[in-house]
C-alpha cells in the first residue's frame, strides 16, 4: 500500500515537469517569428530588446494568467463536484459566472470605465462585484437554520444563471454596437491581460485557495459517501460545506473577473484528473491544480498562434480538444466516472 | 457490567414532523441492544439521535458519563461507529472505502495513510471477510458484500458502541446469518456495544441479548427476549395476530404469522 503513495508523488512530479515543459514552450513560440534560440537567450539577457520584451511582457503575463486561472478553474471544479457529489456541476453551473457577466456587461454598457483613477480595474472589479452579489445571494437562500442545503444552492445556482443570461440579452438589446462587441469580445475568455497587479492577485489567490482548500481535502472524501456518513466519520460538514462553497465561488468569480468566461477547464480537468490519479481529494487537488495550469497555458499557446497573427478565443481550444480528449480517454478506460 | 450509554428524558424529532416522546433508557456495555417495533415508530430515528446526526430538543444522551454534544465531533466519532441500512454506493474501491474508517483519526494536513492505518485497515478487512474483493469497486460488488465493507469501515473507527440501522433488511438469509454471526462473534471476543434496528422479529430474538419494543415515538417494553417476546406484545405492537413459539435448538421466541384465511378456518 506504500506504492499509492509513491504513485502519488510520482504523478504530481510528472505534471510538475510537464507544467515546467508546457511553460518553457509556450515562452519560445508565439507570433513574432523568434526563433527558440533567440526566445531563450532573451530570456536570460539582462539588456532590454524588443525580443526580451515580446517574451517577457507579452508572453510571460499570459502564461502566469493561464496558470493561476486553469488551476483555480479546475480547483474549484474538484470542490464544487465534491460537495454536490454530482458529476456535472462546473464553476459556471451555479450562476457565479452569469453575476460576472453581468457585471462586466452593465460597466461597459454605461460605460463606467470613464471612472477616471480605476483605469483598467473597472471591468474586472466590476465583474468580481457581480459575481460577488450572486455568492451572497446564494448563500442566504440556501442557508437555513444553520445549515446550507447543499443540493438547494445548485438549484438556486441554475436558477440565476437563468436569469443573469436572460438580464445579459436584456442589457445587449438595449446597447450599442461598439458596446455589444466589447461585451461579447469579454465573454468569450481570453487571457490577454496586461496589469501586473491583477495577475500577482491571480496567483496569490489560487495558490492560496489550493492551501485552503487542502485542509478540506478530507472533509471532501468523507462528503464522498453522503452528509450523514460524514457526520459519522467525524467531520463538521456545516463548516466544511460553507468553508467549501466560499473558496470555490470566491476563486472562481475573481477567474471570470479576470479572464472572462473560460469553458470546460472546470468541468473537464477533475474528470480527466480521477481517471489518471484517483479519486482521494488529497491527491485530486493538486493533480487538478496542476493539470488545469498545464491544459490552459498549452491551448492559450495553441489558440494564439495557430492562425497567427489572427487569434483564436482560448475557449474553441479549450472545448475542442478538452472534449474530444476527454471522450477518447472514457472510451479506453472501463471505470465510470 | 455497568451503562455504557443513557438518555434521559429525551425529545427530538425532525421539526414539527414526527418526535421522539420523553425516551429514557439505559444500554449496558457489552451487550447487544435490539431496537423493534412497527414502520414509523421512530427507531430509526432514536438511532440518528445517539448517533449525534439529530439534535435532540430536549433532554441529555451521556456515553460513559459525559454529555455527547459536549464533546468534540472527532472525539464522538472514535467511540460511535454507524452502520446504515443503505448506503448509496461510491465509486471507490472497498479498501479505500475501508480506510475511510480512519479519517477520525487523521491529522489536519495528512497527506498519506499512516502505517497505523493501514495496518487497521487490513486487520479489519480479514475480520469481516472481503479480502478477496478488497480492489473491486463498491458499486460492482452484491449488497452482503457492502454490508460486510461497512462493518469493516466501522470497526476501522475502534468504536466503544456500534450502531446499525436495519443492517440485514436486503440481505437473504445466508447473508443476514452470516453479517449477525459476525457481529455476535465480535461482540463475544471484545465486548464491543451494539445497539441494532431490526426489522425481522425472529432475527432479533436470536441475536440480541436485550430488547427496546417502541411504538408511536415512545418505548413500550424494555427486556430480555424470553421476557418480552410473547404473542401479547406482539399483538399489541404490531396489530397482527401471530403465535410464539420456542426455537427448538435455541430456545429463544420465535413468532409464527397467521394469515387471514387460516385465521377463518379456526
């Protein structure tokens, strides 16, 4: 039984190094034309050049986004499949991401971004807000006489990302054109940021978030087999419940914030990661972070260089190759999901 | 022998729906404590409130002196292990499953198994007789077999008492004798409590070595078997004619049905 240890460590190595592999590639290829040689030795050069500047200000913010994105996404895929023990559920499923859009929707329709000292904070602070509003929502219709009621916070979940998208239609009739485009451009994901602070706050929060998340690694395999049998186990699900659904709608409304809409990394990764790694949370975690940060940083690479100089929503790639990977993967393996 | 688990004067329920009436009752320790009585007469309900799953409203449960609710959720969990009647099976395989047995005696940030651990997990799975299913998963193996994990899974727990709720209510009767058999041999060789929901009258009488009749949310008749067990109670409880007889081997109750039509020729 000492081998699933080492199994474990064995794992999280290999997608150490695969993420180190993933990170270096996507710093040595892009639209410019660098050749690896000239992307590696900008890199390490001390001089300022316009290579060392497509790599390191263009290049490097994006992967760090994709890292600290895909693994919050798919960290908050892992909990949120967990504490509604239900397969299906993703971090857009409960309508954190519809408060989001909502948010960014109604900033660029008023246009509010004129806020003259906010700057280029106004669309993703406004985004948290939204989501921010839906989390809070959520948890006062779901919580009743000190207990969250796990299965009714998916319900109400579905139930506003009904309404946001239907608001959203509303607040698109209404705008203009120049509007909508905006505001459409931002639903589709991407990871072009160029404000340093949002992406330090990105990783900090993430990597935190895993931390956090972590000591509730066992609280989830007790959530596994029912509240009741986790109560027997020991476990105070009342705390774990709430502790679980804050850091996951936390995480992922400032992702959606950030980034916008990026679909699938949350719904597929954990899967993918159960039938590679396990289902115990306290591997699952970290396997997922990690794979997220790997799975996204690779398709924002692809997506934005395969019809270059043009490029692609991160979310095609996300989609296309996630699903049809994913297919392939449950048609060779024989457990279920 | 002295008590192991009291309640006194206990009300609980499931807010204004059905409730527990005034239940004391004293269950000794090594014993094994059989709870009967008709559909909706609240055992599965004073099961999930010693088990700490369901707040009483009123009144105090002690095990071994101390208050259960003030005593911290992990520490209740090293002394009370529950088995249920039905589980929705998980799609793990039976030693993971039994390995969860330790997670009250996991550390905050433990990132394996301890040696301990698996050292109680494979005991425990010898015990309850899996080890040839220990790698299959929970949902691909029959109901006896699950029924054998979660006893294994509640033994991992080094419980003082044992609750089961209705454990053998799918099970045939290969399954039913052998998953009490067991339980009875455990209980002879460590003097573990069990407190024990059943539903077959016939079972009861043959395994437990005390009774607790309850009816309505209140508990009727307190006792040993051959006390208790004759065909007045049973009407009583049950509104069904039957007769009580001995178990020729045994000797212990055992309750005969009547049907309506022989009824009518006698």
């Amino acid at each position: 039984m000492k081998r699933r240890a080492y199994r474990s460590v064995f794992i999280i190595s290999i997608l150490l190094f695969v993420l180190a592999a993933v990170v270096l590639l996507s710093l040595c290829i892009g639209s410019s034309g660098l050749t690896l040689s000239q992307s590696i030795n900008a890199m390490f050069s001390s001089k300022d050049s316009i290579e060392r500047s497509i790599v390191m200000d263009i290049r490097l913010p994006r992967i760090l986004l994709g890292f600290a994105v895909g693994g919050a996404l798919s960290l908050a895929g892992v909990i949120l499949q967990g504490l509604f023990r239900n397969p299906l559920v993703e971090p857009y499923t409960i309508g954190i991401s519809g408060g989001a859009a909502l948010g960014v929707a109604f900033c660029i329709t008023f246009r509010l971004q004129a806020i003259q000292y906010l700057g280029s904070f106004i669309l993703p602070l406004s985004g948290f807000l939204g989501s921010l509003l839906v989390i809070i929502l959520l948890y006062i219709t779901a919580v009743r006489s000190n207990s969250l009621n796990i299965q009714k916070v998916l319900l109400v979940g579905v139930m506003f990302s009904f309404i946001s998208s239907s608001l959203m239609l509303l607040i698109m009739s209404l705008s203009k054109t120049e509007s909508l485009e905006r505001i459409i451009f931002w639903m589709m994901g991407s990871l072009d940021q160029n404000n340093w602070g949002l992406i330090r706050a990105a990783i900090i929060l993430s990597v935190f978030s895993l931390i956090a998340g972590y000591f509730f690694s066992i609280d989830l395999n007790a959530l596994s087999l029912g509240e009741e049998q986790a109560v027997h186990l020991g476990i105070d699900i009342e705390r774990s419940k709430r502790y679980l659904f804050i850091i996951s709608s936390i995480i992922t409304g400032f992702c959606v914030s950030v980034a916008g809409v990026i679909g699938f990394v949350g719904l597929m990764l954990p899967h993918f990661m159960r039938l590679v790694a396990g289902r115990d949370n306290r591997i699952l975690l970290i396997t997922s972070f990690l794979g997220g940060s790997c799975f996204l940083i690779l398709s924002d690479t692809i997506a934005r260089t395969i019809i270059a100089p043009q490029e692609l929503p991160v979310g095609v790639i996300t989609g296309l190759f996630g699903g049809i990977l994913f297919i392939y993967l449950l048609s060779i393996r024989k457990a279920g999901i | 022998m002295s008590i192991l688990l009291e309640l006194r004067n206990v009300f609980s329920g499931y807010g204004h729906q059905f409730r527990l009436e005034n239940i004391s009752l004293s269950v000794m320790e090594h014993r094994i404590t059989g709870i009967i009585g008709p559909n909706g007469s609240g055992k599965t309900t004073l099961l999930k409130t010693i088990s700490r799953f369901l707040k009483p409203e009123k009144g105090t449960i002690s095990l071994d002196g101390t208050n259960i609710w003030s005593m911290n959720i992990k520490t209740f969990s090293r002394k009370v292990a529950v088995i249920n009647q039905y589980m929705e099976t998980a799609c793990i395989p039976v030693f993971d499953y039994v390995m969860m047995g330790r997670i009250p005696y996991h550390k905050g940030f433990q990132l394996f198994n301890s040696d301990t651990d698996i050292e109680k997990t494979e005991m425990n799975i010898k015990i309850a007789g899996i080890d040839t299913i220990r790698d299959k998963f929970l949902d691909s193996i029959s109901l006896g077999e699950v029924q054998m994990a979660q006893f294994a899974k509640a033994l991992n727990q080094e419980p003082v008492l044992l609750l089961m709720d209705e454990p053998t209510s799918h099970l045939d009767i290969k399954h039913q004798v052998g998953m009490l058999d067991l339980v009875r041999k455990y209980n002879f060789k460590t003097g573990l409590t069990i407190i024990i929901v059943l539903h077959d009258l016939n079972l009861a009488s043959e395994y437990c070595d005390e009774l607790i009749i309850m009816k309505n949310g209140i508990i009727r008749y307190t006792g040993m078997p051959s006390e208790i067990m004759n065909y007045r109670t049973i009407e009583e409880i049950y509104e069904t004619v039957v007769i009580v007889e001995r178990n020729p081997l045994s000797q212990k109750p055992y309750v005969f049905l009547i049907s309506e039509e022989q009824m009518k020729k006698n």
